[in-house]
C-alpha cells in the first residue's frame, strides 16, 4: 500500500492531513449527531439494501449483457437490430425516467390485470423493490452490452478458428474460448462500472424503495437537520466505493494480465 | 397481451399530448427546454472547471495537485443525488451568509442557477479527467518546440495544447454531454421543473403514465442520438488531416 510508504507523507501532506482531522474533530464536536444511536439499525439496515441491490442487478445485468453483446457483435439482423435499439434507448434516457416508467406505469396497469393479482406472485409485485431492482438491471445491462459487444469483437480471430479446426462444438467455443477472452477484456473497466451502478442506487429512493439514502432523508424529516445526514451519507458512499475498488484492484491483481 | 392493452391506451391518451391547454404538450417542451438549458450551462461551466483542473493536474505545485486529486475523487465516488442535495444547500447557504454579512437581505437562489452551479462542479471533475488524458496524448515534441520558439504558457495553450488535444478528447467530451442531459433528470428530485419533472406531473395528474413517459423517452432520445451525431461531426473536422485510427 502506497499509503504507509515514506515517499507519500510528504509535509504538505501531513498537514493536509492534519487540516482534515481538524474538520473531522470540529464537525463531530459542534454539528448535531445525537440522533445517531436511533437511527443506527435503520441505516445498518438501509446500507444492506444498498449493496444487495447493487450486487443483484450487476449479477443479473451481467447475465443479459452477455447475450446482448453475442448479439450486437455476430447475431443475424433480426438479433441484432432489437439489442441495439435497446442498448440505444436504455443509453439514451436517463435511469430516473425509466425507473418511474416501470413503477408508475407497470405499477397502474398490474392491478388493472386479474389474473396477475390473483397470482402467487401479486404479494411480491405490489412491493416497490421488485421495479427498482428491474430498472437497475435493465440500465447495466444496456451499458454492459455496449461494452461486451466490443470485447466480443475484440477476441483474435485465431482463437476462434483454431477451435472451429480443432472440431469444437459452437457452445463450447463460447463457453471455453471466446467468453472467458471476452469477460477478460472486460475486467478492467468493471471496476468503474460496478461503482457506477452503486451511484444510481439512491435513486430507488424515490419509488420508497428504503435503501441508505431513503433513511438519511427521514433523517433529515425528523430532525430538521440540514447538513449532518447528507455528510454520513456521502462518508457511507465513499467508503462503500473505496471497498469496491479494493477489492477489484485485489482481485485484478490475482488474475493473470497476459492474454495470448 | 400487455402490448395490446399498452397500444389501446395510448391510443386513447395520444390527445394528452397535444401542445393546446387540454394536452400537456407545451409543459414537457417547456421542461426540455429547462433541461437543456441546464446541461447546456453545466457543460460548460465543468468544461472550464476541467480545462483548469487539467492543467492544474498536469503542470501545477503538488499541493494543488493532491487538492484536484481529492477534488475528483470524492466527486466520483459520491451519488450525484447526493451531491446535489449537499451543494444545492451548501451554495445557498454560503451566499446567503455572504449577503448577510454584507447587510443585504436573504435571497432565493433560482433553481436554473442552482442546478447549472451544482451540475457543473459534478461535470467539472469528470471533465479534468477527460482533457488530462487528452493532454497527455499531445506529442512532448510538440510543446518542447513550440517552448523552444519562446511562446508563453498561454499562447502554447492557446495555439497548440488545445487545438491539438481535442480530437482525443471529443468522443470523451461527448460521453459528458450525454451524462450531463440525463443528470438533469436528478433535479426533478430537488423538484425543479425539467423534462423528468415537468413529464411526472401531467403523468400524475392524468394517469395516463405510459404516455407520457414514452414521449419523454423519445424526446431524450431525440437530443441524445443528434447530439451524438453533432459530436461525430465534430470529432471528425477535428481529426481532418490526421492518420485514420481505425483500419
């Protein structure tokens, strides 16, 4: 770690350090945070369905950008025409209108349906999470399929005509060769977009999905409290977001960088 | 199925749209022209704020240095939501402690000023990135010689850096532009009246919630593929005399 190293504590840096001890120190002492034992299970609660959220639609996102690079890259037309219009519609509108799209419309048109309110699924439809998680899922795999197209793209030719030589089945062509080559290439940007994706978590809050910032605004409904919610809240995303980058650097580090 | 009953019941709330008072036409062109206008102001706000943050980057003490680097990074690692709320209330504050302290009343900052100040701050970290990395990919030999020609710091900006720089960072540049028309969207949370905003009050008012968020879909589309395409034209007058890239 370069931040125990002598080279990095030059003196101007201690005594930046030393400025943001005295800003840590001044602001525990003088703002208020005497609601925080209150609300500490609530906002334990509250990060939890922030991380789950942002780890289930990167799993699940995952799984549809996959085919939707396969598609944009090799499929016949009438493949990759829809994966590129909605890579296209999912890129060019923001996530916020999508998310209401999905809640607002998909949420009025269900209980019109009998047959889906009667089904064992209604108890989970009518909760908001199941939209925000769509939404969430639908945005990165929309980026993602951008992305797994060129990585597709980008994989040697050789590679693939050597297996094709070698009498290989198209399936375990992909599943040996051209996808794990392709998720490879990917790594590397993987870590940004996994830090993208935590960043649009918050705004399920708006469909009263209850996730970490969905807590510090009743926080701040409560207490009247302007700044000292919003404060914790940024510290929470900046540490989440350093455990993210530790450990993709963890984890490149441990792959090998060499590719044929 | 769905399909259907989506069709029949746009079919019956396609005259919502109208621009005359019964449709809510005129409300969400009003709301794109306020998104607009957002991105067009926080877009340039954080292209300055990235212009000097890269060269602040590049060529400034180390203290400045380690300020732009922790600059970026909190930027970048914290929800633009957040980001919003916390500048929004930061800025209004500020100034308003400013004017009192000056003797002059408390006033009401405009959410069109607001929205630019707090987008463009966000734009600006991202953009000091991307005009880094384009600086960097300006060939050393051409700066050492236009040095060794005795130009001043800003004149080799001015002349060679910038012009120089700018193919590479084009397609950058245009990504920012992307994301700063769907941040506006942020601000129909902080409820200021863009395209997002303006689209769920006639969609709330109405019912009718396909209609017009499909219509708002499509006119971010619109802006985002002629924007895409403007940027695309703009790249290539950029790249006019240089080696093709791309085989």
């Amino acid at each position: 770690m370069m931040l125990f190293t002598r080279a990095f504590w030059q003196p101007h840096r201690i005594i930046m350090a030393l400025i943001v001890l005295g800003i840590v120190i001044w602001s525990a002492a003088t703002l208020r945070w005497d609601w925080l034992p209150k609300y500490l299970p609530q906002a334990v609660q509250g990060i939890w369905r922030t991380i789950w959220l942002m780890l289930a639609s990167l799993v699940l996102g995952m799984m549809l950008a996959i085919p939707l690079g396969l598609a944009q890259a090799v499929g016949p037309w009438f493949l990759a025409w829809p994966a590129r219009a909605f890579c296209t519609v999912i890129r060019g509108t923001p996530l916020l209108l999508q998310l209401w799209l999905l809640y607002y419309g998909l949420g009025s048109l269900f209980p019109q349906i009998p047959w889906i309110r009667q089904s064992d699924l209604w108890p989970i439809l009518r909760q908001a999470w199941p939209y925000g998680l769509l939404a969430l899922t639908l945005s990165f795999a929309g980026y993602e399929g951008e992305v797994m197209r060129g990585a597709f793209k980008s994989v040697p030719k050789g590679q693939l005509e050597a297996a094709k030589a070698m009498g290989m089945p198209r399936f375990t062509m992909l599943r040996r060769i051209w996808l794990p080559q392709a998720v490879h290439r990917v790594l590397p940007t993987l870590g940004g977009e996994t830090v993208l994706q935590l960043k649009a978590t918050p705004l399920v809050a708006t469909i009263t999905v209850v996730d970490i910032y969905a807590v510090a605004s009743r926080v701040r409904q409560d207490t009247f409290l302007t700044y000292e919610p919003l404060l914790l809240l940024a510290v929470v995303y900046m540490a989440i977001t350093g455990l993210i980058v530790l450990l993709f650097r963890w984890f490149e580090a441990r792959l090998p960088s060499r590719v044929a | 199925m769905f399909a259907l009953v989506g069709a029949a019941e746009a079919a019956s709330t396609l005259d919502l749209l109208r621009l005359a008072p019964p449709g809510w036409g005129a409300g969400l062109l009003w709301g794109l022209w306020n998104s607009v206008m957002i991105s067009l102001g926080a877009f340039g706000l954080g292209l300055v704020l990235g212009t000097g943050g890269a060269f602040g980057k590049l060529y400034g003490g180390p203290v400045l240095r380690d300020l732009l680097a922790v600059y970026t990074t909190v930027v970048r690692a914290v929800p633009e939501l957040v980001l919003i709320l916390i500048l929004y209330y930061a800025v209004t504050d500020a100034v308003n402690q400013i004017l009192l302290s000056f003797g002059y009343a408390r006033i009401q900052i405009s959410g069109l000023a607001a929205g630019i100040a707090v987008l463009g701050v966000v734009q600006g970290a991202y953009a000091t990135e991307v005009l880094r990395g384009a600086i960097q990919a300006v060939p050393a030999g051409q700066i050492e010689a236009a040095r060794a020609m005795g130009m001043s710091p800003g004149l080799l900006a001015r002349r060679v850096t910038l012009p120089l720089m700018l193919s590479n960072a084009l397609p950058g540049l245009g990504n920012l532009w992307l994301i700063a028309t769907k941040d506006t969207a942020l601000l129909a949370v902080v409820g200021f009246a863009e395209l997002t905003q303006a689209t769920r009050q006639a969609a709330g008012a109405t019912k009718a919630y396909f209609t017009f968020f499909m219509a708002a879909g499509l006119l971010y589309l619109i802006l985002s593929i002629g924007s895409g395409w403007l940027f695309a034209m703009a790249e290539r007058r950029a790249r006019r005399g240089q080696p093709e890239v791309r085989g």
